[in-house]
C-alpha cells in the first residue's frame, strides 16, 4: 500500500474503523476511500478488502485533512484504478454516476459560514 502522506503515526483506532465499516459497506461491494489535499495531491484506492480499507484509513488518518469514504457501493470496474490499496496522485475518483444504488443519504446542515471555518460548540 501506497502511504501519500505518513508524517507521524496515527492515532486512529484501526478497531472503531473496522466496526465502522462493517455498519455502512455490504460485503462483496467495491467502496472508494479518498484522501484529500496530501503532499501528493489527492489520493484514493477502491476496496472490496474492508480489513485492508480499515487499515490504510488508520495509516492515513491524522496526517492530511480527511480520510474518506463512499458510503453506497461503486462499480466494481472501479477497482481496476488501485485494487485494495491507496495510490497517490489519483486523477479520476467516484462520480455519481459510478454509485450503483442509494443504501445511504446523508444530510448534512450547516449554518452559513466562510469556508475553512469548523463548527463552534454552540453550533
């Protein structure tokens, strides 16, 4: 596995990552994992391995932005860009019309706010 960006150790729990994913992917389903502004650019995999997603999320975690995943399957053709493992780099990710069915939709609301600003406890 490629590792674009492992400055420090993570700190992630590799055990809450698996538990995670075992709760939002079916099995036997390709899922994207995608992480954003590393020192090589955007990185991304596809996964049918969730262990072995599990992992690259924990080694990847605490070292760039956000480690992220698709949380409805892809078109498993998708795999053949970096099968089980995350490559530096990447040019094409996950577009909508890549999702096969909606298993999950998530809301998200925000108050207005400029970019770059975290949610304050009140909000």
């Amino acid at each position: 596995m490629t590792n674009p960006q492992a400055t420090a150790p993570s700190k992630a729990d590799l055990a809450e990552i698996r538990r995670a994913l075992a709760l939002l992917c079916e099995p036997d389903r390709t899922y994207e994992l995608r992480v954003l502004h590393t020192r090589q650019g955007t990185a991304s995999g596809y996964f049918t391995d969730f262990a072995k997603m599990a992992t690259a999320a924990a080694v990847l975690s605490g070292n760039c932005p956000g480690v992220y995943t698709t949380l409805n399957p892809c078109n498993p053709i998708l795999i053949a860009r970096a099968v089980n493992r995350v490559k530096p780099y990447a040019r094409e990710t996950t577009q909508d019309a890549d999702i096969l069915r909606r298993r999950w939709l998530p809301v998200d609301f925000d108050p207005r706010r400029p970019g770059g600003i975290s949610r304050s406890d009140a909000d």
